[in-house]
C-alpha cells in the first residue's frame, strides 16, 4: 500500500534542494604566529551538481556559506586540511576570493579610504564605517540621551558568556510611560559574529526612524503607532573578537610574504558563533576574547541561529561542537538566544526581522523543507498556516531592494533559527535578510547602497523594505485587537504557557505580556492570535491506493553516462512520482525534465540520495506534457535500473486543529480581579469588558 502524506497550499517541486549544513571538523584558533606559507582562509564555490554532490559536501565538516544554488555551495575554507578534504573528495571548486585575509586587508583599506573622502555618508548615521561593539553601545545610549521621551535604552536580561552587557533600544511616542499595547515591531542584527552589515541596518534604521520623528509623516505615524524594539548586536562576544581581529593587520601580507608573525589571529574575521567554550559551563570572563592564545577562535561556540526551540535538534544543524552549525547542547542552551526569547515572550511582536549577510535573500518560514517530517508532530511540516502573507510581504519587500523573496528552506534546511522558534511560538511574522551580494562584511559603501539602495533600486533598499515591515507589525489586519473598558491604572495581561515542537519533542514556552490602562478607562491592545499557526488545522493531501496510470522501464546506462526516458502526462493528476531503483549497491541519480515547445529542457525535480538509496521525485499537480527522466550513473558498475513513472489522484482530509486561547486578566495593585479566556483570531477585533475589575 502506497502512503504519503503532503500537506496542502504546499508547491511541492520534487524532492527538495535542501542542503543541509552540517558537519565540520574545523579546528579551532589559528595560532599567533604562522610560516609565510600557511593556509589563508579562502572563499571558494564548490561545484555540486547534483543533490549527491551536496550531500557529500555536507558530510565533509565545512563552513558552507548560504550562498548556494542549482549547481554549487560557496564555501569558507580556514585550514589546508578543508582544502585537502575537498580535494580528497572529489568535489571540484574555484576559488572566488583566495585569500580572505588580504580581502579583509584591502577591504580594511578601502574603509579607510572612504572613511578619510567621506565628510558624512547618506546613510541617516552619516557613519562612515564599521561600528565597533563600542560605537554600537555608545550610539544607543547617545540616541536614548539625546531623544529621551523617543528612545529608552536597555539591557538584555543576561550577560554573554564572555559576561558583557548586550543592549538594545525600543523606539516609541512616549517611551519611558507605561506600555499602553501598541503592535511592537523587532530589528535583530549580528546573531553571527562576522556579518557586520548586519547590525549596521538595524542600527541605521533605529537612527532613521528617530531622526525623521516629527518631520517625515510616513515615519512619525509609525512610530506614534508602534513600538519599535532593535538589538544590533546579538552575539556581542563573537562580534567583537570578529570586528577587532578584522581590524588587524596580517603582516605576512605587509611583508609580501616574509617571516614576520600575524597580529592576533585575522581569521577570526570570519567566526560565525558565539563563544561557548564548554557546553554548560560559564568560562571566566575574557577568555574568549584573548582569541589568540584561548580555544576562543572561530571554530568555537553555538551557532546561535541552530539555537533556538523551534524544531531545534532537527536537519540543517549540527551536534558536533566544532561544527559551523553547532546547535547547542539544549535549545537556547546560550544566554544570547535565552535573551531574544524572553524578549519576545514578554511582548507582543508582531513582525521581526533578523539580518544576516549575505546572498541578498528575504527568507520567510519555513526553515526546513514541507515533505520532512518531525518526530514530535508524525506529519510533514508543510507550508506555515500564513504562507499566502508571509509570501505576499516577502515578495514585496524584495521588491525594494532586488532580493529574491523565498521560504528559508529553498536555500538550505535549517532548524532552530529565529523565526523558526518565534513564529511558531507567537504566531508573530518573522523573516531573515541576508544583505548583500557576495561578502560577510563588505567593503563600507556597500552597506550604504544596501540599506538605501542603489541603481535601480535608489531610494528604497532595505530602509524601505524595513519600512513595509513595520507597516505589516502595526496593520490590525495582521494580529489581533482586544479593545474595551477597563479601570484606569489597571494592568492587564495576558499569558498562555504552550508547548513549542522541537525536532523530537517539545519544550515548554510562556508567553506573559502587559500593558497599563490609560487614564479615559478604554484600551486597545494590538497582540497576536490566541492560537498558534503551527497548530490550526490542517489539508492533509493523502494518496493511497492505485496509480491512475504507471509506465515503467529498465535499462542500463554507462559509468558517468546518463539515460533519458521520455514520459507523457496526458491528464490532470494530483502527484507524478517517479521512482528509480535498482539491485547493487551503487550510486545512481534521478533528474527530471519538462520537455517545452522548442525542445529545450526544464529542470523540474531531482534526487540524488545517498549511494545505494533509491530515487524519488514528486511533482504536484504536474502540468500536461513530456517529461524527460535523466537516469545519471555516478558509480563505477553498470547496474540495470528500473524507473517507473506512476500519476496519482489525492485524496484531502483534515488534521483537526486546536483552538488555543490567551488568559487575560485585569491587575490592580498586584492582585487578580478579573481573569476572562480570549480567543481571537488574525484581522479580527475582539471587545473584552473589563469594568467589572474596577468594581470589586
Ligand atoms: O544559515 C543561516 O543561519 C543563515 N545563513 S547565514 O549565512 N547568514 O548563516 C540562513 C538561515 C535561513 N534559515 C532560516 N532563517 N530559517
Ligand atoms: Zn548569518
């Protein structure tokens, strides 16, 4: 009996181009001094033309970017052994940049080149530079002291582990009065360590939106309606040991290549984690920062963004520390991750960004792909209850700064990222931008024509995508409203304690939110639906039973040669499967084409499992037409295959879902004088009387 489940709204285009990024052996800091012929950390794009190309890269323990398509993986290469690994593999690669410690040299030059041309830059900071994790601090609390009823500063409930204070600022009319439920709107940048731009745009807008308060009616709207919480830097520890070591200067390239020894350890520009040095163990504070004779290096810590609840423990992370991927011991086993939880299990957030670099990229839940299946939930994970919006502002915020707007999971699975955690918990809209075409941290004037565009997207970039996201958190249609009456003074708050899926099982979340009511005795609170997307109900596409039709073939195809099988799709079907087995335990790989009206050929799906694990392409409600079935053989043996083209119809049935609600209560003086059950819905408004709190 045949068996598959797909959930619905899903386009589900063959099997998935998922790469997962996974298992490194990359050691840790490079030592102080080095030979004038040591390795230099490389960019290179590795070809991998198939799916088994991008397995085995997976399996080799390198630091994939995400800058990956069809037929190849960018990849960081920090020691002669990742060089040697990829050569012994056989994977071919060209190197992009050959040694990204000249890179950051050059770059290093050109910033100050620019810095010294340039009086003030167009950008709202006038910046001219990097910010340093100083400049960072000191531009939030200058912002809040010069702009004191706009701008509060604060501090995130725990220290880094390298035990420094991380900060954020929440923008808002009225800031430092209490919180009356105004939608708020989340800016996230530097969750890994060299993606400086990263917290240069969400520093900038914080700076934009203040600097245009009360002049611009656009940003003074929003901001009378919102309030706007940003935190630049999230991971301060891996920042700083990346930003500081960028800055120093490799003088074996100063030398042309002499004996003269590095300063520091310039590789650890390119660290992406945070500085976890034990897993549940606090190290001194410090240590992590004397980068050049400590384990604190770039192979070290948690990759933050494998860190968080949301299906944590799942594909596209690691369970090897000194992997680029490390997900953590526990989901938000690190301070860093715990901080941005709490803060979004304290307020009502509605729509979040989180930066990254780069690839130029809006990336809009899921982070793994719709046909995997968790252990936790037994069903595919499908497309997000919200797809139909989630997509429609993705599209339009790639719209402004020419970014392709794609589902996380199109780039590379990933479980445990941001919004795979918040919006799963929350309901609250979150997606990830990779600013920037090719570099972690690129030469400054590119962060200035990222954020406010350039060429033919001049006077938009990613400012004004920003923008339609802080429109999107304060839109009603996009949340909830709870409005009514209720004692002046009084706190209400609403609370629910949900259980947020990991991979294999479940960890407990509480959302617990407030808000003060104003002194005409009415309140508005812009929150997020009482039940979470991740469990509203559900079209569950089964196929069972017989094919419709079925056509299948055997043949045999050459070591390193393909075989092209023609098949006509002569009806409209709900799924084409096609299935390649055969007996030996070789490699073989599956392409599928759509054959167009001049000839010429479309990839449609491809499968490119493991050695000896056959093949499988899905394809629904495939069009009317010829397919071509490119049987590939990567093995050495000419084993005899048998493909089989197979159309089914689907049957939809339901998985029920739950209905969840918030607790509201109505507070004066600390004690609990009115509790009511909510259940409100997206887009919908809810009046709630609460007088009867004034009364008792
Ligand atoms: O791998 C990542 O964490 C992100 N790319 S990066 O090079 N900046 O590290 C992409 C994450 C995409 N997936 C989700 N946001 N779910
Ligand atoms: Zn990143």
């Amino acid at each position: 009996m045949l068996l598959r489940s797909i959930r619905r709204r899903i386009a589900l285009c063959g099997v998935t181009t998922a790469v997962l990024v996974g298992l490194t052996t990359t050691g840790v800091a490079a030592p102080a001094a080095a030979t004038p012929d040591a390795f230099r950390p490389q960019l290179v794009t590795v070809d991998t033309p198939t799916r088994a190309d991008k397995q085995l890269l997976q399996t080799l323990g390198l630091d994939l970017t995400e800058h990956a398509g069809h037929d190849y993986v960018e990849v960081v290469l920090h020691t002669a052994e990742d060089a040697a690994a990829l050569v012994a593999a056989g994977l071919g690669y060209d190197v992009r940049i050959p040694d990204l410690l000249a890179r950051e040299a050059e770059n290093n030059e050109l910033n100050a080149a620019y810095a010294a041309a340039t009086e003030r830059s167009p950008l709202p900071s006038g910046r001219d530079a990097y910010r340093t994790l100083d400049d960072y601090n000191a531009d939030m609390a200058a912002l809040a002291e010069e702009h004191p009823d706009l701008v509060k500063l604060f501090t995130l409930p725990h220290a880094s582990l390298d035990g420094r204070p991380i900060y954020g600022v929440e923008i808002g009319r009225d800031v430092q009065g209490p919180e009356r439920g105004l939608p708020v709107f989340l800016m996230l940048g530097v969750h890994h360590a060299r993606e400086w731009p990263s917290g240069e745009h969400a520093m900038e807008f914080a700076v934009d939106l203040v600097s245009n308060y009360g002049t611009d009616r656009r940003i003074t709207d929003l901001v009378n309606r919102s309030r706007v919480v940003v935190v630049p830097v999230v991971n301060v520890d891996g920042f700083d040991m990346s930003r500081t070591d960028g800055e120093l200067v490799d003088l074996r390239v100063v030398d042309e290549g002499g004996t003269a020894s590095i300063l520091g350890t310039p590789g650890n520009a390119y660290k992406r984690k945070n500085c976890r040095l034990v897993d549940g163990q606090d190290t001194p504070d410090g240590t992590c920062a004397i980068a050049a004779t400590s384990p604190g290096g770039y192979g070290a810590g948690v990759d933050l963004n494998r860190n968080y609840g949301g299906y944590w423990g799942g594909p596209g992370a690691s369970d090897l520390f000194a992997d680029p991927t490390y997900r953590g011991a526990a989901p938000f086993s690190e301070p860093e991750t715990q901080n941005i939880r709490e803060l979004i299990s304290g307020r009502q957030v509605t729509t979040l960004i989180t930066n990254h670099t780069f690839s130029n990229l809006v990336l809009r839940p899921n982070g793994a792909a719709p046909d995997l299946v968790p252990g936790s939930e037994g069903i595919p994970l499908g497309d997000p209850y919200d797809e139909d919006a989630l997509r429609e502002l993705g599209d339009e915020m790639a719209a402004q700064n020419g970014y392709t707007s794609q589902h996380a999971w199109e780039l590379y699975d990933t479980t445990g990222s941001t919004e795979d955690w918040s919006y799963n918990a929350t309901g609250g809209f979150g997606y990830t931008f990779e600013i920037g075409p090719d570099e972690f941290h690129p030469p400054f004037p590119e962060v200035v024509d990222e954020y406010l565009g350039a060429g033919q997207h001049a006077g938009r970039g990613n400012r004004e995508a920003y923008l339609l996201a802080l429109e999107n958190a304060v839109d009603p249609e996009m949340h909830s409203v709870l409005t009514g009456r209720a004692p002046a003074g009084a706190t209400l708050r609403l609370k629910k304690t949900v259980a947020t899926s990991t991979w294999d099982a479940s960890i407990q979340d509480t959302l617990d939110t407030t808000m003060t009511v104003g002194p005409d005795g009415r309140y508005t609170w812009h929150v997020n639906p009482s039940t979470r997307p991740v469990v509203m109900d559900r079209q569950v596409e089964t196929v069972s039973g017989d094919p419709v039709a079925e056509e299948s073939w055997t043949g045999t195809t050459a070591p390193l040669q393909s075989t092209d099988q023609e098949f006509a799709v002569t009806q409209d079907v709900d799924l084409l499967e096609i299935t390649l087995d055969w007996p030996t335990p070789d490699d073989l790989d599956l392409e599928v084409y759509r054959k167009n009206a001049d000839g010429s050929l479309t990839q449609v799906g491809s499968s490119g499992n493991a050695v000896a694990e056959k093949e499988r392409v899905l394809l629904q409600d495939p069009a009317q037409g010829t397919y071509v079935l490119r049987v590939i053989n990567f093995a050495s043996a000419t084993p005899t295959w048998t493909l089989t083209a197979a159309l089914f119809e689907a049957e939809t049935s339901t998985v029920p879902g739950l209905v969840e609600n918030w607790t509201l209560t109505c507070e004066r003086d600390g004690r609990v004088v009115q509790r009511v059950p909510v259940v409100i819905d997206r887009g919908q408004q809810l009046r709630v009387d609460l007088t009867a709190c004034g009364r008792r």
